[in-house]
C-alpha cells in the first residue's frame, strides 16, 4: 500500500479515474464553436451545417466518421477528430467561432445529514418533503442500480416533464431504472475517438470504479438499515435529498475522461431536465472560456438548474481550486463530529483510545508490544515478528513509518503521533492505530514499567459527537480563482471526510487489502463527496421553493451557513494547523440546510450580470460567445457582482508602492427581501486590523416582499497588504435573520488565467 505517498495524491489515486493520454497524436479531438447565425437557410438545422462544413474542411469522404457529438444547449457547436491540417481547414469556415483541444478531466451513513442538522420534526426535510419531484443529475463514473440506496420504496411517480432515458448496454439492462433512479445515459464517443484501439469493457451506465455510486447516493440516496463500513459508522444511511429523483450520466471512464464526453453529459442532462446538476470534477489552468465546465453549465444557469461543484483536492496550497466559476457552487471538504477508534489494552494495567479504520478482525488475546522509536530501520522491524510495534512520530516522518511497518509484516502497529491529518493512514489494510502522543507517553511507561509487556487490540469503535468539528479538510482545494479572482471562490463547505455512501458490491472497499474484501458501503474522502452534500441540499431548497433562482439558492446556503464549530470557536483549518480558517478554504461557512430555508434577504445574479462581469475581464467578444453563445456588446463591464461575498485586492505592484499608502475599494451590492413584507435590516462589520470598511447606508428598511435596496462596502485600506490575507464578516440582521457574508482582504495576485490561442 503506498502509504509514503503524501496523502493528498494519494486522495487523488482513490478517487479519480485513470487517464489515459493518446500518444499517437495524428488526428486529435477538437470541440468547435460555431455562430448559428451564420448558417444558411438552405439548410434544414444546425446537425447538416456542421457535417457540410467539416465535409468542406477536409479531402476525405469520410468525413461524418470525424464527427462525435453536435451540441444543442450548453453551446453551439460539436465535437470531432481532426487532423492539424483539417482544423486549420475548419477555422477558415463561414461561421467558426473558436476551438478547444480536447482535454483530459480530473475527478476529484450517513451521519453527515445529522451532522449538518437535518431532521424528520422541522426543517428543510419536512418543508421540502425531503425533496420529492426534485431531479438531482450527476456527470460521473456511472452507477451501481442494485445498490439498496437506489430502491425506489415511498418515491413519488417520476415527473411527466422527464425527458430522460434509462439506456441499455453491457450488463445494464433498461428495467434496473425505478422511481429513484430515473436516467442512466454514458458518453465515450470522445474517448474510443482519441484512442480508437481501446476496449470498453462495460459500455453502459454502469458504475465500475465506485465514485459515482458513491456522490450520487451521497446526493439523494434512498434509506437502507444496517448500513457500515466493515462495523465502521454503522446506521441507517440516507442520501440529502432522499426523495429525489437521480439521473447518472456516465462521461468518466476507468480508461480516460475527456471534455467532449462530459460537455455531452452536460448537454443531454439540459435536456432530460434536470433540476440540479452535481459535478465531482474539474479542469485545473483553464480561463472560463477554455472549461468546458465553464461554458456548459452557463447554458445549465440559463435554464435555471443549479450546478453543485468540487473545489478540488490540492489543498493546502492557495491558489489551488478548480471549478471557480462566478455561475456555479464552488463546495470544499470539512471533517464531521465523528470517530474511527481501535483501543489499545496494556495488560490488565490501561486502556489507550486512538485512531483506526481497520476493517479485519484481530485477535482479541495478548500479544507482545514493544517500543521501536523512529521505526526507522527496517531491517530491525522485519527481525520484531508477530509483536505490536510502537512508534513514535518525530522528525514528522509518519508516512514512512507507517509504510515500514507495512513491509515488516509485525502483528500491529501503534503509532505515536500528533499530525492532525492522519485521515487518509486510518484507513489501512493491515492493523494500525493513532495514539496521540499525550497518552502515547502512557504506552511507553507501560512497556518501560514491565519485563514482558503485552497488550491487545480492538477495532471497529465509532464515536460521535467529536469536538472540534467541522474544520476544513487540509486536502481541499484553496482559492482565490484562478479564472475569476474578483469572486470568492470557494463558496461553502459540506462534509467530506471519511463520507460513508453505497458501492457497488464487486470492488474492493479496501485498497492493499488481500484477499479483496467488498462492502455495499464505503468510506470516501475529497471534495467529491462534499459537493453532492451540497447538490442534494439545493435538490431540498428547490423542492421548498420552486420559484428560487440558482443564485437564489446559493446565497441562500452561503448568507446562513456556520462559521462556529461545534465548540462554538471560529471553524478551524486543518491545513494550518487548526488556525481558524479563512474564506479561501471555508467560503463563507458550514452549510446549514434548515436556516437556509429562511434567509431574509437574497444576493441575485442573473445571466445578463455574469456576461457584465466576463467583459470587465477584457474577455474578447468570441471568448464571450463560447460561453454565453449570444453577442453581447458589453455596453455595462463590471467586476463587481452582485455576489454574497467581498474580495478587495491590495497588492498594487507599483514601483513606489508603501505599505503606509492608502486605497479605497468600493463594492455595490443589491439585496433581495424574501422574507416579510415589512422589515429593517442594520449591517454589522466585523473589524479587521489595519483596514476602515464602512457600509452606506448601515440601514435598509423594506416596505414589501421582493423588494430590492443596494448598499455600498467601503474599504480603505494599504496599497500593498504587509500580510497575505485578513477577513472579516457583513452581518445584515432584522432581528429575526441573520445574513453574513465574508470580506476578504488580499496581496495575492488578482491577475486572471488567460490564453492566447
Ligand atoms: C431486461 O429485463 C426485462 C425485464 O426483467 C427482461 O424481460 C429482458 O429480457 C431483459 N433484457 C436483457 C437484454 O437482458
Ligand atoms: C490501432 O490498431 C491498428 C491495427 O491493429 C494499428 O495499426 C494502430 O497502430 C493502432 N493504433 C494505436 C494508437 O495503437
Ligand atoms: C457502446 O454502446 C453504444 C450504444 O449502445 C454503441 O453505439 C457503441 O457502438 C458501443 N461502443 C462500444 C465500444 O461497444
Ligand atoms: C470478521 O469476522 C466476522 C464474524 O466472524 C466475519 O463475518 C467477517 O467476514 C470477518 N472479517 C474479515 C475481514 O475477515
Ligand atoms: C530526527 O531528529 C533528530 C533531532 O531533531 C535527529 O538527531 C535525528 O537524526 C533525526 N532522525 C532522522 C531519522 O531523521
Ligand atoms: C498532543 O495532543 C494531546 C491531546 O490532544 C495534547 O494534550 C498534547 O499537548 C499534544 N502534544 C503536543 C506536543 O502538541
Ligand atoms: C509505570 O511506572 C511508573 C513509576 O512507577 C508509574 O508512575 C506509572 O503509572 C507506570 N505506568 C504504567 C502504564 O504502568
Ligand atoms: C481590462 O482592461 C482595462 C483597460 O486596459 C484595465 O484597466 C483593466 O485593469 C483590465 N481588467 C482586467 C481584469 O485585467
Ligand atoms: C447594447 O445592448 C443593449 C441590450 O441589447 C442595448 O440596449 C444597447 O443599446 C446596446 N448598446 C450599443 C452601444 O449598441
Ligand atoms: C510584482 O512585479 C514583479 C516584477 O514585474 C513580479 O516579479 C512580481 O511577481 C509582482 N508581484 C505581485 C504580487 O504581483
């Protein structure tokens, strides 16, 4: 088990589908952006000009051969497999707009519904009747249908406005779908394209890696009794929204992802209709009009469906997230109030609690413990036999340690440590536990205190209500965005540590372990289980308010979620050292469905407000139409959007730049009355050192619902911050509402990603 592997990559070896990267680059994959303006009469629609006009770009007669896909929503346009030459070809066709390569795609119970505070008795369960009529759709690695979490008992009639499918195909039979799972679809045209030699073992929806049987019932999986992980986090398990309705669309495949196929996804999933879209995965390096997640899912907000993203998995660096889409949810990874524990017996002397995910069974008599220090020499570990070995963890060396212990094959291994991280080394394939090295001094008075020492071991305790909890994972991606920085990305924090959710009951549960052992349940860790937290969470605002718009819904979850944990301290940042965590990591909180059924006053945005932003990015006008597909004469640029949110940049760059000159950033922002008719609202600002933020005016009184009343946010503040980031909070209250939102100072740069081709 490679264990040494620092554990974030090794996050991203479990969760992600292999790539494959086609070596042969002849002919590749291009998606092509055409005005539909500039098509002729003559021709009867949009599928005939684009086969005319690749037949036109190229000698060959094979031409429809070259052709993947035509898109009909998330852009115009299609997808196919060109020569250099032919590409070049094409761009000189009447109506060509732009291309893009064809890139690769990273993937990136349950107490998690308690934990964030849902309930049978009050809330957004019952408001939402836990989301029925509600259709959650996830871009994926497809879906396990025999999965009890798919059963469609007390599920509503599917809506008459679906227009999905439930497709056929290898080992995947049209009558798996139910009133749960309602759409099953796959997309692999743009990957047998790219690698035309490639075996597709299982053509079909079905789910043969885990992870999308994992987010999708993480989403909207129905009740199942009994469910546990090896006797790990054993209950009843549920998904968010339990009784929504799932549509998989399988565009991630154990042999390779690629853009084509998940812009496919997208696109098809438009037109099914779905209400809510669910993507654990994203591009990193890409300027918005070169993410296909990006461009599809404007088409997604257009039609009022709301897109739930993963920040991504690069954690704990800033500057790291993907999916930093002004349009979309942006969701990083927290922990929950729970514990995996083994518990060590010294003899008849003391018992020592400590961290472990063994899933094996491990006899419960004495055996020999001894102290090996650094547990550095191997060859020393394989000489110790069938003994618990002890390690202590000082020189930060743990990885190693553990993976030492592995090879020498000893009878256990007990390692003494402090690391804050150990969430990807608990879940092990041979017997390990986590001792902190408070009472690891206790282990080593016992074996120092007796001739003989022996001890046992026992697995499989869970422990909830753990404090302090949530704090963000370290793993989880940190922003500002790359494509956009003037909005705060990440948006929200959901679970996502150790997320037990279905799986598909023929892959190994356990990586190493041998011989393979399965389980219908599994323990996953990322942003990838955060972000269907936050999708089955819309799927249940969207059920309680139908009327509410994906900017509605998001800043209804971000002005109501949490930023104490549940020691009632400002949420901690594991990545830092538990320093309290900023916005880059938490966004603006935990997210709290039940309050955010409720929030008073809304920030909303809609298309015409995102197309004013991209200009103010000096976007050009064919960057523009890849995404939003129109002309726009960017008569109204504006970076400041009206977003719950701040983010003012102090990092001029002057030659004469002093941190003792002053700048003012100004912030205009418009909010929305949802609640009662009459209401005055007073702002509140949190101080932060070093910077004067007024807000003008610090009173909005509303005479009637769906009334709308701006303010501006005044920063002054140095024009080269000395520190790289401070935040505070804008609270609005009426007494009965509480709407925060986070205020981000910061040097870092604000220059954003763009691309000259
Ligand atoms: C699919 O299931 C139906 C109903 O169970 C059955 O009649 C049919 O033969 C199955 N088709 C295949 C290809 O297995
Ligand atoms: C695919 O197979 C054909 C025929 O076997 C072979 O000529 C070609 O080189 C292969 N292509 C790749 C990319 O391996
Ligand atoms: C996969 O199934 C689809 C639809 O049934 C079919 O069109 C395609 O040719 C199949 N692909 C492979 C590689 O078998
Ligand atoms: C552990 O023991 C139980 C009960 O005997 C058995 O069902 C299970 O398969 C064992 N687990 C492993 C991993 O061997
Ligand atoms: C561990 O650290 C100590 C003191 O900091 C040092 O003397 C020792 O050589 C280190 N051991 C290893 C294996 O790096
Ligand atoms: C390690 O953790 C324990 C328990 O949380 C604490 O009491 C102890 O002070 C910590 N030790 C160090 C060196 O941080
Ligand atoms: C070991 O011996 C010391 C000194 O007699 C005693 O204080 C301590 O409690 C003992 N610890 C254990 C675990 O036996
Ligand atoms: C866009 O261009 C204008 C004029 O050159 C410049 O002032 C502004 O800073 C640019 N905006 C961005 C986001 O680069
Ligand atoms: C830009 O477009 C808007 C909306 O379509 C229109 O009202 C405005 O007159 C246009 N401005 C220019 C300069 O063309
Ligand atoms: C400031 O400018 C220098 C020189 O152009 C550059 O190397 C540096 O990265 C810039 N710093 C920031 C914070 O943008």
């Amino acid at each position: 088990m490679a264990t040494h592997i620092p554990f974030y990559l090794w996050l991203t070896i479990i969760t992600i589908p292999h790539l494959i990267v086609s070596t042969l680059a002849q002919s590749d994959n291009y998606i092509i952006h055409m005005d539909l303006s500039a098509m002729p009469k003559a021709f009867s629609g949009h599928q005939s000009w684009y086969l005319a006009i690749l037949s036109s770009a190229m000698d060959s007669s094979e031409f429809s051969s070259k052709h993947i896909y035509t898109y009909s929503n998330v852009m115009n346009g299609f997808s196919a497999s060109l020569s250099p030459a032919e590409l070049e070809a094409l761009k000189e066709s009447p109506g060509y707009i732009s291309s893009i390569w064809d890139s690769p795609v990273r993937a990136d119970t349950t107490h998690s519904s308690h934990f964030i505070g849902l309930n049978p008795n009050s809330g957004a369960w019952p408001a939402s009747n836990y989301g029925k009529d509600v259709i959650v759709g996830l871009v994926d690695t497809g879906i396990w249908p025999e999965s009890e979490s798919f059963k469609d008992d007390g599920m509503s009639e599917i809506p008459s406005r679906w227009k999905g499918e439930c497709e056929s195909g290898t080992k995947f039979n049209s009558s798996l779908c139910n009133k749960k799972l309602i759409g099953a679809r796959f997309f692999n045209k743009g990957l047998i394209a790219k690698n035309p030699n490639i075996t597709i073992t299982v053509n079909s929806t079905r789910d043969t890696e885990g992870h999308g049987t994992h987010t999708s019932t993480t989403a909207a999986g129905n009740y199942v009794e009994g469910a546990s992980y090896f006797g790990y986090a054993t209950g009843k398990a549920r998904g968010m929204a339990p009784q929504a309705h799932v549509a998989m669309y399988k565009a991630l495949w154990d042999q390779g992802s690629y853009t084509s196929d998940v812009i496919a996804a997208i696109d098809q999933a438009i037109t099914d209709g779905v209400d809510v879209i669910s993507l654990s995965f994203g591009l990193d390096g890409v300027p918005l009009y070169k993410d296909p997640v990006a461009i599809a899912t404007f088409a997604a907000l257009e039609r009022g469906i709301f897109v739930s993203t993963s920040a991504g998995n690069e954690g704990p660096f800033i500057e790291t997230l993907h999916n930093g889409i002004p349009w979309v949810i942006t969701v990083a990874a927290g922990t929950v109030d729970r514990q995996f524990n083994g518990i060590l017996s010294l003899g008849d002397v003391v018992s020592v609690a400590g961290l472990s995910l063994y899933p094996g069974n491990f006899s419960s008599s004495q055996i020999p413990i001894v102290f090996m220090g650094l547990c550095d020499n191997l060859k020393e570990l394989i000489k110790v036999g069938n003994k618990i070995v002890v390690c202590e963890d000082k020189n930060d060396t743990l990885g190693e340690q553990v993976n030492n212990v592995d090879i020498a094959k000893v009878a256990a291994g007990v390692f003494l440590t402090n690391n804050s991280d150990l969430e990807f080394f608990i879940q092990s394939s041979f017997p390990v536990i986590f001792i902190n090295t408070k009472d690891g001094e206790v282990v080593k008075d016992y074996i120092k205190n007796y001739s003989s020492p022996g001890a046992s071991l026992v697995f499989k305790k869970t422990v909830l209500g753990t404090k302090p909890a949530p704090s963000v994972t370290s793993y989880s991606s940190r922003g500002p965005s790359q494509s956009c920085p003037f909005v705060l990305k990440p948006d929200i924090t959901a679970p996502g540590s150790l997320v037990l959710a279905a799986w598909p009951k023929n892959i190994p549960a356990v990586q190493g372990y041998s011989p393979s052992l399965f389980s219908n349940f599994n323990l996953l860790s990322g942003t990838s289980m955060s972000c269907p937290h936050i999708a089955g969470v819309a799927a249940l605002l969207k059920g309680a308010h139908p009327d509410w718009s994906p900017a509605a819904i998001r800043s209804a979850m971000m002005t109501t979620s949490d930023t104490l944990d549940n020691s009632l301290s400002p949420i901690t940042d594991i990545g830092t050292d538990n320093q309290p965590a900023t916005p880059l990591a938490l966004g603006a909180g935990h997210i709290n469905p039940n309050k955010a059924l409720d929030p008073g006053l809304i920030y909303d945005a809609d298309s015409e407000d995102y197309v004013n932003l991209l200009c103010a990015l000096n976007y050009t006008e064919k960057n523009i139409k890849t995404i939003t597909k129109s002309s726009n004469n960017c008569s109204n640029p504006s970076l400041d959007l009206n977003y719950p949110s701040f983010i003012a940049f102090f990092n001029s760059n002057d030659s004469d730049s002093d941190h003792e000159l002053k700048t003012v950033k100004e912030f205009r922002r418009t909010v929305t009355n949802i609640g009662e008719g009459q209401s005055t609202y007073v702002a509140s600002v949190t101080s932060i050192e070093g910077f004067q933020i007024s807000v003008i005016p610090n009173k909005l009184v509303f005479k009637q619902t769906n009334e709308k009343l701006s303010y501006m946010l005044r920063i002054g503040g140095p024009r080269l911050m000395k520190e790289k980031v401070a935040f505070g909070y804008l609270t609005w209250e009426d007494g009965k509402h509480v709407v925060r939102i986070p205020i981000v100072a910061t040097r870092l740069s604000s220059e954003p990603l763009s691309s000259q081709s």
